[in-house]
C-alpha cells in the first residue's frame, strides 16, 4: 500500500540527486523485530525499479541509519545484517547498489542529523510512543500511554501550519488486524487463534520495548498470550469490524 508512494518519491530523489552521490536516508522508530529490515529491502528494491524505468544508473551507495530511542536493542539488527546482505546478493547481479547500515540511536523529537544532512525520512508506526496480581497497583496507575488517531486534516493543518514542507500525498488505507498473513496463506484455513496469535506478535514488536521498560521483562509472555486470548474472541464475534487505519504521508522539504 506504501510502495507507489514510495516509488514516486524515488523518482523525484533520481531526479534531483546524482547516481554517484550517496543517498543518505533515515529509518525513524525501526524497532528491533524480524521486520527491522523490510524497509531497507523495500527500498533497495523500488531504487532498482525506479531507475531501470528512467533509465538511470542506480545510485552506487546507499548509506542507511536506523533510528530508535537508547533501549531499542540495536545488537538484534546487527545480527540480521549478514544474512541480510547475502539475501540481496543473491537477488542482484553486478550493478546492486553498495549499501552501509548504521545505528543511530536517540529521539527524533531532538536533533540526530547536522542540517540539510538526511536525503529521505521513513517512519512507520514510530509515533505510537487491571492487575491479576503480576503488575504493581502503583506501577499500573502510574503508567500511561499517550496515543492520539488524527484526522487526515488534522494531519494536513499541522503539516501547512508548521510550513516546513509541502504535502505530496496524504491518504488513508485500511487493513485488517491481520493483514500480516502470508500472501501465499489460503485465509479460510487460518483460524481465530492462528489469527489472534499473529496480531499479538505485531503488537507486541511494537509495544513490548516500553511495557518492559514498565513492568519488567519477567510478564511479557504472559501478557500477550492473554492479549491473544482477548483478539481471538474479538474475531470470533466482530471480525469484520477490526481494521487499523493507516494515514499515509509524503513530504518534501521547503528549499
């Protein structure tokens, strides 16, 4: 659902940056999951795409930070790195693109790169920053989590009141709760708790680094194989109605 926005941005980047110059580009909020490096496979992908359609050699090095805050488990990225590398090599011929992965870690609400540095933003899911007797009254009570859903104007107003950039697009996509069941998976044989136990796993790769920040690592286990238990009954009586609401955004910066 991502990848025509991507590849329009792309385009313009192909456009306006040289192929022997490295592309400098960001991946904000990228966790520590299997998926850290989707959006880097993504993007080696679509840079191929994109410049055999104009023609273009393709940018000779890539240089990727990944961004997330000082907890994040950085060491799980660089594990999957090698094995990384050589899924890629193994997809392309002499002219794949030389890409470098770094960590960065820090908040994106402070500053992480020397100005004009960065040539692309990625973000995704990034800004989603009672007791049974295994959490603490005063620790459950202290704890909040502040998630706010805008409205695609909302969106719009802040990003033309900020004025920093121009919208290229803004739209809404909505998936199910698990969508992320395998392409090749035939849907009617997945039942509601093969169903429950995928989104808890989502979830929790998203989530999990600031509950056990919380709570202890000690309860994680427990806690989403009791979320899991709730999402399946969700499915087995609402399936229909469990949608998550993607707002997608392309921006460029203000010269």
């Amino acid at each position: 659902m991502v990848k025509p926005i991507l590849e329009d941005t792309v385009k313009l980047l192909v456009s306006n940056i040289s192929s022997e110059r490295c592309w400098k580009v960001a991946d904000l909020g990228c966790s520590s999951g299997p998926n850290s490096l989707f959006f880097v496979s993504n993007m080696l992908s679509v840079m191929d795409n994109v410049s055999m359609s104009l023609n273009q050699d393709t940018p000779r090095v890539l240089q990727i930070y990944m961004n997330d805050l000082f907890g994040n488990d950085f060491n799980c990225i660089f594990k999957l790195i090698p094995d990384f590398f050589q899924r890629i090599r193994g997809q392309k011929k002499d002219n794949h693109v030389r890409c470098f992965i770094h960590a960065t870690p820090g908040s994106f609400y402070g500053r992480l790169f020397p100005d004009d540095y960065i040539h692309f933003f990625h973000s995704s899911y990034s800004l989603h920053w009672l007791s049974q007797g295994l959490v603490e009254r005063a620790k459950l009570d202290f704890f909040d989590l502040p998630i706010y859903g805008p409205t695609p104007e909302e969106v719009r107003q802040v990003i033309e009141e900020e004025g920093s950039f121009r919208l290229k697009t803004l739209k809404t996509v909505k998936i199910g709760w698990d969508g992320n069941l395998q392409e090749d998976v035939d849907d009617a044989t997945v039942d509601s708790k093969t169903r429950a136990l995928i989104v808890a796993k989502s979830i929790r790769a998203v989530f999990e680094p600031l509950l056990s920040a919380n709570f202890g690592e000690v309860i994680m286990d427990e806690l989403f194989s009791r979320f899991a238990m709730i999402v399946a009954k969700l499915i087995d009586t609402e399936f229909e109605s469990l949608e998550y609401t993607n707002v997608i955004v392309s921006m460029t910066k203000d010269s």
